[in-house]
C-alpha cells in the first residue's frame, strides 16, 4: 500500500501543477494482482477531486497493441508505457467501477469454477490411471458411468484384472448386488460386461499394480473431496443470492447456481444496451472472414471475453435445452446443421440464444414464458 500511496501523491501533484481536469489509469487484468490498487484509487483524493476513469484491460489486448508499436523488449515500464498508449488512443473497453454489491457472490461463484475444474483434472488423471490396470473397463463402461459407487467399489476392491476375471459369476453377482444395493435390473448382463472387460484390458505387471491401486484409491478421494466442496460452497451462493432479485430461476433447468453465476459476472444488466454487447461481453461471438469476394464458410468463436460467464450459460444452456421445448428444438436442428463437433458447436449456440432472453428477463425483470420469443415478453 505504501507504493500506492506513493503513486497517488505523484500522480496528484502532477495533475495540480498542469492544471488537468480529466485522470485516465489503466492496468493489466493479471489474476487479482491489480484488484486492490484499483480500488484503492477508486476511495483515493484523485477521485474526489478529479473525474477519474479507471480501465483494466485484458493482457491479450495488450500484447497485440505492443506489436504495433516499435519492438522494445519486455520490461515493466515499457508494458506501462504501452498500457498508457492505449489508453491515449480512445475506443477504451467498459471503464472499471467498484462494486462491493456482486463482489461476494462472484468471489463464490468464481471458485466453484475454480472447484469444477479440479474435479475434472481428478478425473482425466484417474481414467488415465484406469486404463493401465484395466484398459478396456472405460470403453466397454459396465455400469454406465465410470464414476458411479458401485463402478468404483469394482476398481478399487479388486487388486487386477486377473482377480476379477478368476473371481466365480455367482460371487461377482453378489458383489455387485451388494454395493449397488440390490437397485440393478440386469446385474448378469453388467457381470458379463465386466468379465468382457476383464477379458479384454492389457494385464498390468504385478510390480506396478500396488502403486496403481493407490493412485486410483487416492484420486478418487480427491474427486469426492472436491464434491463435498462443491455442495458447501453451492450452499453459500444460495444463500448470497437471496440478496438479488431476479427472475432467471423461471427457466426450467436454471437453478440458483447457474443463476448466482450469470448474475455475478454480469453485475448491473443495465451496462449492456442490448443482447449483442453482452453477447461479446461473454465472447459467444463468431467473427467474420471475408476479403474481397471470399467470405469464410466456417467461422470460429471468438474465445475472448468472460471465461467465467462464458462457462455458466453454456452450462445453463446445457441444462435447459433438456427441460424447455423450444431450446431443444433449437439445440437438435443446429447439431444436424454441423458438419462436425457437432454438440460443442450446437450447445454454444444454443448458449448464445440463451443470452438474448437472460438479457430480457434481467432487464425488464419479468417471468420467462415458455414457447415466447424473447423479444414478446412485456412487463
């Protein structure tokens, strides 16, 4: 904090002796690493008594405005004196204001994301250990899903393959009728697929097999640590979103997760003065490519913008298009128009239809009504 002080005081008696009017400061986006000397600035005498703007700019903005000016190298006062060039050049991005209101909420929702992705880290690394001790247990998936209790209880209970496929059926059947808690209809079927499994994976040296056995043991109980984290902190931000009146939890398949997300990010619906801009806000954006007579067939999103509202409407989306009608419709015509990735490309756009109506709904505060466009809903 002395820096900033410091920063203040020179920036101050500067600004007196030329007699200026109008203070600029910009920052690089790097993490939170700028976050408190923003809002120190925001409460500091320059605001008090100067219109002072601040901006933080993404550092990939940055770093392609640097190409354009004469190459220099890499130190922090020229990343400083390039940040001010920007600023000097106009068509500045959304001018930073501090807002304690959304700040909560968005510190909860952010690490949520922050947990989802750990737990999805865990398992890639545990598929890819599963598949040294039983290579084709993942492919032939004997329960459905790999990570369901009863598929776990047959991974970590059995020390190999070798084991599993010497074990009698009638045992095996008891097993699984144990762990599943009697709840399967077909446990003979799920039997042989575990047998074919067995039958068909690489069998693991024995020497390597203990230290397999506790990497799967241990990343498993990673997953389900991060789980319990996940519901505690899913807890918190329904509560956080008490606060916040809204009416995004009218949309069947939007709970008050994905809801607390996208309000968050969001803030004050009001910055945005149509879908479009909080449409490039989020980076659901498809950019042209067009030169002379050429115009690009296939164009690529965009990928800039918030990450974190980016993630909770696509994840929103994906829920709703199960449950409302009219999103599914949408979802299933534009995965048959894809000529390939065709869920990522059809769930995005849907994801994209879905920022028009929470656009509506923030705005005009009003209940969603299935089978209406979004712009037909009044007060």
């Amino acid at each position: 904090q002395l820096g900033a002080e410091t920063l203040v005081e020179r920036i101050y008696n500067i600004a007196k002796e030329h007699c200026v009017s109008d203070i600029l400061i910009g920052t690089e986006a790097a993490s939170m690493y700028d976050w408190h000397l923003l809002e120190y600035l925001s409460e500091s005498k320059l605001a008090l008594e100067f219109n002072l703007k601040l901006y933080r700019f993404n550092a990939k903005w940055i770093k392609n405005f640097k190409k354009s000016l004469a190459p220099r190298g890499k130190t922090d006062p020229i990343d400083s004196f390039a940040i001010a060039e920007r600023l000097r050049m106009g068509r500045l991005p959304k001018e930073y204001i501090p807002d304690i209101k959304y700040q909560p909420l968005r510190k909860l929702t952010r690490f949520r994301f922050h947990l989802m992705q750990q737990i999805a880290r865990e398992k890639n690394f545990f598929l890819a250990s599963l598949f040294l001790k039983a290579g084709a247990y993942s492919r032939i998936s004997p329960f459905g899903s790999t990570f369901s209790a009863t598929s776990l209880a047959v991974i970590n209970d059995f020390f190999s393959v070798d084991e599993l496929a010497a074990m009698p059926i009638e045992e095996l059947t008891e097993f699984i009728l144990e762990k599943g808690k009697s709840h399967f209809s077909k446990p003979a079927e799920i039997v042989d697929n575990l047998k074919r499994a067995a039958r068909e994976s690489y069998r693991l040296k024995p020497e390597l097999a203990p230290a397999v056995n506790l990497i799967l043991a241990s990343t498993y109980n990673n997953i389900r640590c991060y789980k319990d984290q996940v519901k505690l902190v899913d807890s918190a931000i329904a509560e956080n979103l008490k606060a916040f009146k809204h009416t995004l939890e009218s949309i069947t398949g939007i709970g008050p997760v994905y809801a607390a997300g996208i309000i968050a990010e969001i803030g004050d619906v009001h910055r945005f003065p149509n879908d479009s801009s909080l449409a490039q806000f989020t980076g659901l954006t498809w950019p042209k490519h067009q030169s002379g007579k050429f115009q690009a067939e296939e164009t690529r999103m965009s990928h800039t913008g918030n990450q974190y509202l980016r993630y909770y409407l696509v994840e929103a989306a994906n829920s709703v298009k199960r449950c409302d009608a009219t999103y599914k419709a949408f979802y299933e015509k534009k995965y048959a128009e894809a000529t390939k990735h065709h869920h990522k490309r059809a769930l995005v756009l849907t994801a994209r239809k879905l920022v028009r109506l929470v656009w509506t709904l923030l705005t005009k505060q009003v209940l969603y009504q299935p089978g209406y466009s979004s712009t037909s809903l009044t007060v």
